[in-house]
C-alpha cells in the first residue's frame, strides 16, 4: 500500500543532520536487517536508508542491491527521518513472528510520526502502520485514535480504513468493518485490490456471498494475487 515517490540521497543526508537534535528512539544495541528484510522495503525507504546513519545497519554487501532509486522526493513522501519509519517496518514484521516485541516498532514510527504534518500525502500510511503496531502491541485505544485521525484527516485514502477494517474482523465484528469500508467507498478517488478484497472478506464474514463474489472479482481483476476466497466461495456453490 505504498507510493513509489522519491527523493535525493542528499536530502535524506540533511534531513538526518537536523533531527540529530532530537532525542531518538530507544533501540535494541544490534539491529542489521536481513537480505530478505532489506529487498522487502518499499523505494523510498531503501533509499532513506543508505541516507542517514542506519547505514550502518545494512550489510556492506546489500548496499548496492536492488532497485534503489538515485533519488527520491522527500517533500512529495513528507515522512520526518523516513530511516525511522522505515525500520519501524521492520521490526515490525520481526514482532509479527515474535522475534522482537512491538514496542520496538511503535518507537522507530512514533518518531517520525510525531513530527509529521497531517497534509502529507503519506500521512494515511504511516498511521495504518503504526497503528497496527500499536494494535497488536495491545495498545488498542491509541490505535484506534491513531486510524480515526487518519481517516479523518485524509479520507480518501485506503490504507487507515484497512488498518482499522483488518483489527474489527479480527475481533470478529464484521458489521462494523464493512461501516468503515462502506465509508471508504464513499471517499475513495480510485479503486485498489486490497480494498476490493477487503470488502469481499467482510462481505463473506457476513454470509452475503453475492456481494463477497463482486468485490474478489473486482480485487482479482485488479491484479490481486492471493486466490484464498475464490476457493472458499468455490467450496460453498457461490463462485
């Protein structure tokens, strides 16, 4: 759920220099991201990283893989220290496998998160993120004021409503997903796979396959690559 906007390799240098005033977050002694974790970052993230002083943090050998962009647009990504956000993400991933705990991520995003103007272009993003962080961290009250700001911040785009459909249908309250989701339709300047299927699952979770099948047909044919619903509808007549 990521623009591929980018910026300067310079710019994510002196944006580092200025908020070197500010205290960091607290972080594990020795964090190096994997091979697989380093390909799986989004451009502009790879890019911000071999900016700033998380360089340090990827092996010598990784550093020229990839598709990294020569530069990347920090004010069109507007993300403060995008190294911190960044690495949020993967520790982030790291606490999903329960290799780490989420308050390693809730701190690396909350740094770049604080400091961000509400006008950013990916300020939905970071807030689906962090949210999801603080979620699953069992901070579940910040996590909803966090999506909440976002929606109505910037209510045409996806990724906050998702965030917030996702932890509703996991708990499972899919009446109140597909309000959000409904809500979303509402605002939305385009249509995306995600939400197609996310709205398709709500819509299944609700025994409405009728409309559970329009939305996976629309997701599919948007080139959503994960077939899991069409078999399950398959498997109840419905497909």
């Amino acid at each position: 759920m990521l623009g591929k906007n980018k910026a300067p390799f310079l710019l994510a240098l002196c944006a580092t220099a200025l908020l070197g005033l500010t205290p960091r977050p607290a972080q594990a002694a020795d964090v190096t991201i994997t091979p697989v974790e380093w390909l799986a970052l989004p451009d502009f993230c790879r890019a911000g990283i071999l900016g700033s002083i998380y360089i340090h943090r990827v092996p010598f050998e990784l550093r020229g893989q990839g598709d990294i962009p020569a530069a990347y647009d920090a004010k069109t990504i507007g993300i403060p220290g995008p190294h911190h956000f960044c690495f949020g993400l993967v520790h982030l991933n790291r606490a999903r496998r329960g290799a780490e705990k989420f308050d390693l991520a809730i701190g690396e995003m909350s740094y770049s998160y604080d400091q961000m103007n509400r006008n950013s272009p990916m300020f939905s993003y970071v807030s689906a993120n962090l949210g999801t962080a603080m979620y699953l961290g069992r901070k579940r009250d910040q996590a909803t004021r966090v999506w909440t700001e976002a929606i109505n911040m910037q209510p045409q785009r996806r990724e906050s409503y998702l965030a917030l459909a996702d932890a509703l249908l996991g708990e499972n309250r899919p009446q109140e997903a597909l309000k959000v989701l409904q809500r979303y339709e509402e605002k939305k300047e385009t249509d995306y796979p995600d939400a197609e299927h996310f709205l398709a699952q709500t819509y299944f979770d609700l025994k409405q396959y009728g409309e559970a099948k329009t939305h996976a047909e629309r997701a599919y044919a948007l080139g959503y690559p994960v077939f899991g619903l069409r078999e399950k509808l398959k498997r109840l007549g419905k497909w």
